[in-house]
C-alpha cells in the first residue's frame, strides 16, 4: 500500500488532511510543496492537481482532491479509529459543520488575509513578477481574487461581510462547545479537525473575536485538540513560512 501526500505547512487545508491522516494512524510518504515558492503551480505538480493546490492524496497510484473529501475517503478506506459518527443523523450534522467551513469560514479567513498581506508581498516583487506568478495560477477564480487583493480592490462591503462570517463562525462554535468537549454527539469526528484547521489561527490573526473572556468553550477546546497525539503530530509537521500558515 503506497499512500503519498502532497501539502503545504501545518495550517488550513493542509492541516485538515495532515490531522485525519495522523489521528487515524494511516502511514504515508510526506510530500512538502512550498507554497511561498509556488511549487504548487510547478508543471510536475500540476500534473498530479491541476488546481494547482494543495492537498492532494495519492493512494496506490490513484489522485485524490479537495480536502474535505479526502478526509472522508482517509476515515473510509483505512483502519483506525472512526473520524466520523456511527448515527447518519450526526454524520448529517457533521457534514453541516464540514460545508460551513468550507463555503464559509474558510473563504472569509483567505479573503481577509489575502487583502492584509498580498498587496505587500506583491509590491515587495521586481517589477512585473507578480504577474508573472498570477499567470500561472490555474484556477480563474483564485488569479481574479488575487489579482483585486494586490490592488486593494476589495470593497468595504465585501470586507465586513467577512469580518461578520468570523463573528458569526466563532459564536457558533462558542455556543456549540458550550457543555460540550466535541463539536458533534459529544465525540471528537471531521467536525472538529475541519473547523479546528482554520480556528487554531484565530487567536493570534483575530484576538478580539477568540480570546479567554469572549469565547472560553472555544479556547479550552482548542487545547484539547492540540493534546491530541494525531493533531499534535500534525502541528508538528514542518513549517517553513508564516505567510502560508493559515491563509493559503
Ligand atoms: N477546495 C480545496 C482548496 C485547496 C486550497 O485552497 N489550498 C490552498 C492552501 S490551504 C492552496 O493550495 N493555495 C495556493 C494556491 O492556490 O496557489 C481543498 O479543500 O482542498
């Protein structure tokens, strides 16, 4: 059995995967793709994830994407313990919290990153290399976001929506882990490590929404995640940047 991944450093979707792979005990060959050099648009690459991203999981030859998929695929086909309810109802709930990430907590973190950090790390470039890297991006969508980051296009409106989501994300989790150790059925599950890939960043990037007065359920759990021994072996996988950490 040949399990291959390719990620990037500890943080948001890499981390997500690096979490589920650790905690279900599957042993894989690691593969670091410096995101910060663009190795995720090197053609090699490109030929295993025409996205252009990471994660990707090669397993016995066979290519999957998207983080959240892999997860339930990683919880499907290896023995371990179970990332996932027994009750389909739970599993539903699950997933809710799965979806939210992604379509949600996920995209207003990046945005928010992105109009913080890309600007300068495209006018820190010589002349006409950021362009050149954006031409090599892929995805339309993701060279059209960063494009409009580096130029400060991001209008205020679309800002405070954000800024709402983390609000809206980090009192649902409070209110959720609110006599509760887990986010679903009182079990740790892929609730936990899909939202926990993107909180674990919070208290540093977003202090005044998660702090120990604001949100202490949340605090406390995040934690409990990081004593885990398969999220600690994650988190301690290395890291070679800040920048790619948690913005992707
Ligand atoms: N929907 C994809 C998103 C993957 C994604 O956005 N990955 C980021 C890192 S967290 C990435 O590769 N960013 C670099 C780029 O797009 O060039 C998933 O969940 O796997």
């Amino acid at each position: 059995m040949a399990v291959d991944l390719y990620h990037g450093e500890p943080g948001s979707n890499s981390l997500k995967v690096l979490q589920a792979i650790h905690e279900k005990g599957v042993p894989f060959t690691s593969h670091y793709i410096n995101l910060t050099k663009f190795e995720q648009h090197d053609p090699e690459y490109l030929r295993i994830n025409p996205a252009g991203q990471v994660p990707t999981l090669v397993h016995d030859g066979r290519v999957l994407t998207e983080s959240t998929v892999i997860n339930e695929y990683i919880d499907d086909a290896f023995p371990g313990p179970p990332l996932k309810p027994a009750d389909p109802y739970d599993q539903g709930l699950m997933r809710i919290w799965t979806k939210y990430v992604d379509e949600v907590f996920r995209p207003s973190l990046s945005f928010l990153a992105w109009h913080a950090v890309i600007p300068g790390l495209a006018g820190a470039m010589p002349e006409g290399a950021f362009e050149e890297r954006l031409a090599r991006i892929p995805l339309k969508e993701k060279r059209d976001k960063w494009a409009l980051a580096a130029s400060g296009g991001f209008t205020e409106r679309e800002l405070e929506s954000w800024r709402h989501n983390l609000a809206e994300v980090t009192d649902r989790v409070e209110q959720a882990l609110t006599g509760h150790d887990w986010l679903v059925a009182d079990r740790f599950s892929l609730a936990d490590i899909a939202v926990f890939a993107m909180a674990v960043s919070m208290p540093r990037s977003h202090g005044h929404l998660w702090n120990a007065e604001r949100t202490p359920h949340a605090m406390a759990w995040l934690e409990r995640m990081k004593a885990r021994p398969g999220v600690a072996a994650a988190l301690a996988m290395p890291n070679h940047t800040s920048f790619a950490r948690a913005e992707g």
